[in-house]
C-alpha cells in the first residue's frame, strides 16, 4: 500500500505573483487560503470571473503597473507611485504622460540599450577566448623531456 502524496501548496501571496494580480485585491477565500499547484492551473486555464476582471480592470501589483508604463518599478516609486493602480489609472498617466513618466521611459530604453550592448561584448568576448582555446598550440617545454 503507497502513501498518498500531499500536493503541493503555496502562499496566497505566492499565487498571486504567479497570476499577476495584487493581493489585496483578491477575494478573501483566496487571500485566507493556500493554493495547490493544481488549483494554481485551474486559475490560469479557467480563470474564475473575479480573476478575469482584476487582470482587467486592476489595481495591478507594482510589477504590472510597470510594465504597462514602460518603466521600472524604481522609476515608479522616483515618480511618487507607491500604491497599486487601475487600468484607468494607467491609462490616464499614459494619457497625460507626466514629467517624469517621460524622464522613466527615456531612462529605461537607455537601461536596456546598454544591457544588449554589455550582453553583446560579452558574447563577443566568450566567442574570441573560445577560439582562441580551440586553436591554442600546447606549449612544448624543454625540461619535459
């Protein structure tokens, strides 16, 4: 006779994470609750309608909220935005695309700019030293004989 496996479980907050949705928006069955891997999978495959209108509508985690304004969450937080948002909300700082919003996306495209360039030397670099250790001769020491 086999032991039964215990599945899987993770925090709320964990799962919340995983669904790209903030917490504190979540009901509280989800919030008071742990998730299994396999309800886990059921959310993201047959998403329950609060979940479909929290990815929606917000508020969003930070993470998200980021995203949707091309910025970073460090850039988010430079410009005063400590708290969750909404789409609406979103949408009207793309609207008005205040200062710093302006000054955050510039800063992250150079961020990333750089990051690819970096990320290229390095290959470049990697690719030269393989080469070169593919072709290297042994070095023939007279004393070895």
């Amino acid at each position: 006779m086999s032991a039964q496996k215990t599945p899987q479980t993770m925090k709320p907050a964990t799962a919340a994470k995983k669904l790209d949705v903030y917490l504190e928006a979540t009901p509280a069955e989800f919030r008071d609750g742990v998730v299994t891997r396999d309800e886990l999978a059921e959310l993201r495959t047959n998403p329950p309608q609060w979940l479909t209108d929290l990815r929606a509508e917000g508020p969003h985690p930070k993470s998200v909220v980021a995203d949707k304004l091309g910025v970073s969450i460090a850039g988010l937080a430079r410009g005063g935005v400590e708290e969750a948002l909404t789409t609406a909300q979103i949408e009207a700082l793309l609207a008005d695309q205040p200062d710093w919003l302006q000054a955050e996306r510039k800063s992250l495209v150079e961020v990333r700019k750089d990051e690819k360039r970096i990320k290229e030397q390095q290959a470049t670099r990697r690719e030269q030293s393989n080469r070169k250790q593919r072709f290297a001769k042994p070095i023939h020491h007279p004393n070895e004989d």
